[in-house]
C-alpha cells in the first residue's frame, strides 16, 4: 500500500493519500488546501482518486476537497453531524483571515462502522465525537494505521472550544474508539508528528487516568 502523509495549508493539515499498487485506486483523507500538490502526488504514482475523505469539517481540512472532486470527480464523504459546521465555512474562514473556499458537496455519510474499501485492505470508520460532533477515524488493520484527524494528537488531544466542540466527549471517544486498538498502532493525527497509541498511553497527559 502506497501511503504519503504530507502538510497542506496555512494550518499545515496532514493530508493522506493511500493507494493501492495493483488497482490503482486511491483515497485521499483531509485535503485542507494545496489541491495541485495532490494531484502532483496521484499522477507520480499513476493512481485514479475514487474517495475524498474527510475527518471533520474544519476549515484546515475540508478547504481543497470541493476543488479536488471537481478535478478528479470523486466523491466526498463526510460524517452527517459535521454538516452544520461545514456550513460555517465562510466564519470559519473570517477567523483566520483567509478567503473562504468554495463549499463542497458531500456525496456520502461516514457512520460509525462504516467501511471503505482500496484494493484487498478495509478501512473502519470510527465516529470520535469532541472536537466536532462529527468528527471520525478511519481504522486501516492491513496497515495497522490509525488516522485520527484531530481527535488525538502526539501527547495532546483535539482542543474543544470551537463550536460543537465537547471536551468530556472528546476523552470518551479516544477511551472506546482508539484506545482498544493494538497498542503498536502508529496513529496519525490531524497535525503534527505521528505516534503510536502505547505512547500516548504513557505520556499523554490526558489519558493518564484511562
């Protein structure tokens, strides 16, 4: 399995595109912006994007995905929860400053149990509400991969501020959704260095009583 992780946008958003070698289908999760590099990255390994993925509906990490179904013709998926967020999108952009994107179209639901398919490998949904209340992680055994979006981050967790935002949600879903996952599990979050959740387990301050 092909997998790139790479940042894209302001907020430096890790983007993932997995692919598969022998259908040369791919998967893109949470591109926030910088479309063209994607596309750069989908044509260097000769895949054919057949999902657009995204975790939440942040700006940060939905911002390229309307440009992106546009170029290729994908589809989006998006867990139903996070559609009112997603129609904050030009608030969210009056934040930080920026232009909003165009609003994209969401084609499909990510629930809970959810599964995506590339090649011979599955990809689980999990839905890990607190940072947004549609927030999900995708699960990927074959892989032994978590993408975590920003429910988890390297010794930290998702802030909960924001609108829909629920800081004792956030800690119940890494509690019944992440942390009966395999331990070795390299967990790949939404920003920053990737981490395995038996680090998490004994450096994270926010899980010590888990």
């Amino acid at each position: 399995m092909i997998h790139e992780i790479f940042p894209v946008g302001m907020l430096a958003c890790n983007c993932s595109l997995f692919g598969d070698e022998t259908s040369r289908e791919a998967i893109v999760i949470d591109p926030g912006d910088d479309v063209e590099e994607i596309l750069r990255r989908l044509q260097r390994h000769g895949l054919r994007l057949r999902a657009i993925v995204i975790t939440h509906a942040h700006l940060d990490h939905i911002g390229g995905a309307a440009a992106l179904k546009k170029r290729t013709g994908a589809p989006i998926y998006l867990n139903q929860r996070d559609l009112p967020i997603l129609d904050q999108v030009e608030m969210q952009a009056a934040w930080l400053g920026v232009e909003p994107p165009e609003k994209p179209a969401i084609d499909a639901d990510l629930g809970d149990g959810d599964e995506l398919r590339l090649g011979e490998s599955s990809f689980l949904v999990l839905h890990t509400p607190g940072h947004t209340p549609g927030s999900v992680g995708l699960w990927i055994p074959a892989e032994n991969k978590l993408i975590a979006g920003d429910t988890l981050f390297r010794e930290s967790i998702g802030r909960t501020d924001l609108p829909g935002g629920d800081g004792r949600r956030i800690l119940v879903s890494i509690r019944e959704k992440f942390l009966p996952l395999p331990e070795d599990a390299i967990v790949v979050p939404g920003h920053g260095p990737l981490t395995t959740l038996a680090h998490e387990r004994r450096h994270n301050y926010f899980l010590q009583r888990m």
